[in-house]
C-alpha cells in the first residue's frame, strides 16, 4: 500500500511537470499564431491575437501610411521639414560640391564655368524634382500601389507560416519540453521522496 501511494504521487508530481511544460509550449505558441482576441472571465488575454497576426496588420498599416506620407510631401513643396524635402536638400547640397569640383579642374573662362555650373545644377535640380514630386506619385496613382498594399492582407498567409511551424518547429519543440519537464518532475519526485524519509 505505502508502496502504491509513493508511486502514485511520483506519477502526480511528473505529470505536474510535463503539465507545466505543456502550458508553456501552449502559451509559447499562441503567443505567435493565435488568430483572434482572446478573452478571460470578461478581460482580454495579453499578446492575443498573436504576434505574426499582429505584425502583419502593423506592416500593411504602415506601408499604407508610408506611401499616403509620400504624396502628401511631394504634393507640397513649401514645407521643407519632411524627410522627401531634406533628401531633396541634401542631394542637391551634393549635387552642387560635385558640379562645382567638376568645373574647377576645367581650362576654360570663369564666367562660363560659373554659366555651365549654374546651368547643370539647375537641370539637375529640377530632374530630382520631377522624379521624386511626379514621377513617383504618377507611378503610385497608376500602378494602384495602395491597392496592392491592401491586398497583400489575402496575399501574405498566415497558414503557410503556422503549419510550416507545427510541422518542423513545434513538434520538436514539444518533445524537447516533455523530455526537459519529465526530467525535471522525475528529479522533484525522488527530492520528495528522499525528504520524507528524513
């Protein structure tokens, strides 16, 4: 009998452990691939719906965001704290040392290498304008960018990823957890057991 009762809290104690293990692992995945809000007695569960799910929104949110930003800027040429405005500025700065290190080396009269300066400055200034506030948006408007952007919600499936995960992934993951917990409640059982004999 006394023997019975040691096993059966032995059996206790390491399905305890590999219990833990499981939850875990439970917790581990949903933590990833839960698809929906999850709730508990009336309070939402943390971190549901899942990471990939909730990144995948934050990316097509983002991307959408990005390229409505774009044409707001490039729309408007007067504000000159936008990131498309300091690209702008910066490229012309460069632009503008390169042109003008390219015509110092040159044998010609200064009055024309200051014409041929100011002249391919201007060019160059006025194709980076012409590409970046209508080139680009003509090619957002025509290509319908933020339309595929939206559809890259069909597009970009979770199932793939997630069954990819449980069939290479999670399994292993598993049975690496069940055999490190197992280890564990056999070492908490035989502790158990060895106290109580003192």
């Amino acid at each position: 009998m006394f023997f019975l009762i040691g096993l059966l809290k032995f059996i206790i104690i390491l399905l305890a452990n590999i219990g833990i293990g499981y939850l875990i692992n439970s917790a581990f995945y949903c933590y990833f691939f839960c698809e929906k809000q999850k709730y508990l007695f009336g309070y939402k569960i943390p971190f549901t719906p899942g990471l990939i799910i909730r990144k995948k929104k934050w990316l097509i949110k983002k991307l959408t965001e990005l390229v409505e930003q774009y044409l707001d800027y490039a729309i408007d040429e007067d504000d000159r704290n936008n990131y498309l405005a300091r690209f702008e500025d910066k490229l012309f700065e460069t632009m503008h040392d390169s042109i003008n290190q390219f015509f110092s080396n040159k044998k010609i009269p200064g009055f024309m290498k200051n014409l041929l300066a100011n002249w391919s400055e201007k060019l160059a200034k006025a194709l980076v304008k012409k590409i970046a506030r209508e080139f680009i948006p003509f090619l957002i408007f025509n290509m319908d960018i933020k339309g595929k952007i939206d559809s890259l919600n069909e597009k970009i499936d979770i199932s793939i990823i997630k069954s990819y995960f449980k069939e290479y992934v999670y399994k292993y993951v598993l049975y690496f957890s069940y055999t490190c917990f197992g280890l564990i409640g056999i070492y908490n059982a035989i502790l158990y057991a060895v106290l109580r004999l003192f």
